[in-house]
C-alpha cells in the first residue's frame, strides 16, 4: 500500500515543492506515495474567509483559529496519526521518521504566525513534532524535511534497496553517524598543489577489514562528534 500525507496548511501550492525532484519526485509519478494538501482557507466560515485573530490576554501577532482547522481535519476520509509542526515538540529523529513511514496515512497541521489555538491541539490529538531548536516563520518547510525523511524510507524510492538502513541515525547501524566516503580520483591534485589519497584500505579489496574500518570510523566520528548518541 503506498503511503499517503495529509498537509493541512495556509499555502497548498508549495507542495509537493522540492518533493518533486529527484527521487522523491520520481516516487510520487510512480504512485509510491501521495499528498492531499488542503487549504485551511477553505473551511473558514465568514465571508471574509478569516483564519486568524489577535490572541487572548494579548500579545503580538495573530493565532489560527481552532474552529476552522477542526472543520479541514473532519473533512478528511483517513487522517490517520496527527502531527502539528512545532518549535515545542518533541524533536523529530530518524527512529520518529521510521515509525511515521511505516504507517498507512497521517496528517501534518502546518502553523504560521504566532501557531494555532492550543484547543484544536487538545481536543483534536495532534501531537507536536519539532525539526529542531530554531524557529521558523511556518511549518510547510517542517513538513517537507519530515516527509522527505519518510520518502526515502518507502520500499522502491531509493535504487539501491539496502542504503536507507546503512545511514547515520538508522536503528539497524546501531544509531551512529555514518564513516567518511571516497571515490576517484583515488590521488586527488587539489588546486594548491597538495596530493591527496584514499585510505589503502579501502582500496585493499579484502572485504572484512573494509567493514572494520567503516565501523571503527562510524564508532570515532560519533564519539567525537555526538556523543549523545552513543548514550542512546
Ligand atoms: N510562536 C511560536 C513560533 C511560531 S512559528 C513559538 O514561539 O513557539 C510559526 C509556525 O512555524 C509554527 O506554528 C510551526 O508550525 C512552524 N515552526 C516554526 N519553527 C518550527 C520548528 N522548529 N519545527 C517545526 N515547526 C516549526
């Protein structure tokens, strides 16, 4: 079954955005997943078709109202788990994207402004899911590094079957970063005149060292860089 999002948002027409190139892109032609992005707009109820209001007990900026997102949300056939992007939630990490890919459907709330009403967060269990310690001016961004995250998890979407679960972060590694990569030129002439090599051995052919070393590298490179993953 191929797996589908639902992005209730302010801004339809930035998807499928980047997710229309390059793998991802081929991968939506190929019917491996689809979107349904619906314009929260739609669902207002005045004539204005007003989404937003000054907040309660004051304050700048503007807040989406609760009423109209519950009315996109209901209006869905299958809205599966619900997510709200959001600078406050927990931080999205690759054992999240693997469990998100692996469902039928879900749906993505996208905030602007100051974010939603907290009543539709509560009574409309969505739960909220952060990219990271900074904030950004809406969550269509958010959305799209979570579902690019997922994409490439889907069966099909990458040539190469087995590189999805090689990478930095997957459970199956172990949750380390990943070892350095080389190619050719395996004696690189750099613009400055330096001579630069590939370690000899990968080039060594012996198939067993080459898996130590990468795991060793793997092992340093974490404890240098991220030694809270190795807490993990
Ligand atoms: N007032 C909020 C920020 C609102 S930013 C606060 O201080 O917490 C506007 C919208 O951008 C949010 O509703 C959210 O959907 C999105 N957003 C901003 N930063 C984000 C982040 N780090 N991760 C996920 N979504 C984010």
């Amino acid at each position: 079954m191929a797996w589908h999002i639902n992005i209730l948002t302010l801004f339809p027409e930035m998807f499928p955005g980047p997710l229309g190139q390059s793998l991802s892109g081929r991968a939506l032609e190929r019917g491996d997943w689809s979107y349904t992005a619906l314009n929260i707009r739609d669902f207002a109820t005045d004539r204005h078709k007003t989404v937003d209001d000054t907040p309660f007990g004051g304050g700048a900026g503007m807040v989406m109202r609760p009423d109209v997102i519950e009315k996109a949300l209901l209006s869905l056939p299958q809205p599966g788990r619900r997510i709200y992007m959001s600078p406050r939630g927990r931080v999205l990490d690759q054992r999240l994207v693997e469990e998100l890919a692996a469902l039928p459907a879900l749906t993505v709330l996208c905030g602007r402004y100051e974010g939603v009403d907290q009543r539709v967060l509560d009574a409309c269990e969505f739960e909220e899911v952060s990219i990271g310690d900074y904030v950004l001016s809406g969550g269509e961004p958010a959305a799209m590094i979570l579902m690019d995250a997922c994409i490439r998890l889907l069966a099909g979407v990458m040539g190469n079957a087995a590189t999805p679960d090689e990478e930095s972060f997957a459970a199956s590694t172990g949750g380390l970063l990943e070892y350095p990569h080389y190619t050719r030129p395996a004696e690189w002439r750099t613009a400055d005149g330096r001579t630069l090599d590939v370690p000899d051995i990968l080039r060594s052919g012996d198939h067993a060292k080459v898996e130590q070393w990468r795991r060793d590298q793997a092992l340093a490179l974490t404890r240098a860089r991220r030694p809270d993953l190795l807490k993990k």
